[in-house]
C-alpha cells in the first residue's frame, strides 16, 4: 500500500524549496540556491521512500536512490543528476570546506542554474513514478 498522505507531506516541501532555490538563484545567493536545490531534491526522494514503506537515513541522494532501486530501476541520467546534487552539501555552507574564503565566494550562476535543473529533473522522476505507482494501486 503506498503512504499518498505521507509522500504528499514530502513533495509539497520539495517544490517549497525548489522555489526558495530559484528564488536565491535570481538574488546571485548562488551557494544557497545549490544548498537548496540539493534539499529539494533529497525531500522527492524520501517523499517516494516513505510513501512506498521504505526507511531512509543520511543526506547523500546516491545513497537514497540506492534505498530506493530496491523497489524501482532509476535511469543513468537521474543518477548523475544526484551526484552533481550530492557536490553541494557540505561546502555550500562551511567554510572549511575550502582553502581560503567563504563557501558563497566559489558559487556562480551556471551552478546554480545546473543544481535547479538537476533537482527539476529528480523531482519530476519522483512524481512520474509516484502517479504510476498510486495508478496501478487503486
């Protein structure tokens, strides 16, 4: 039986910040965009894991889609989009995750505008292969 109500709680959060990410992109805050646009994404993944029953822990969206090909086979493509999304949790925020400098200081727009449309495209696998799971339970 799939959680729709729980799945629902997850995705709505996910679109939120997939715009604040949009949102920052468009005021040049290009390391939150990217910081967002990794937790948008990581919320679809675990708005699927826990509508299908499945627990998740951690932040890395490689390791979620791991927990999640259990259930469904997730294209090449949408694993190289986790991955670029996967870059942008930690040194968007902490500055020793640099030499020298502060996180904001190596983010420019082209990143910004590759971690939206990879969580964009994460996003709409999520919400293709919830309607085709609901769809064929009901």
């Amino acid at each position: 039986m799939f959680d729709k109500e729980e799945y629902e709680r997850w995705i709505k959060q996910a679109d939120y910040t997939l715009k604040s990410a949009k949102r920052d992109k468009d005021a040049k805050d290009f390391s939150w965009a990217c910081f967002k646009a990794h937790q948008a994404a990581e919320f679809a993944i675990k708005a699927l894991l826990y509508g299908l029953g499945i627990m998740s822990y951690g932040h890395s969206l490689k390791k979620l889609f791991e927990y999640l090909s259990q259930k469904i086979e997730i294209p090449n493509e949408i694993l190289r989009f986790a991955k670029i999304l996967d870059r942008h949790y930690i040194p968007t925020r902490y500055p020793n995750a640099y030499y020298e400098g502060s996180p904001f200081e190596f983010y420019e727009e082209k990143d910004a505008e590759e971690a939206i449309k990879s969580a964009e495209s994460i996003i709409n696998f999520i919400r293709d292969v919830a309607n085709d799971t609901i769809r064929r339970r009901n």
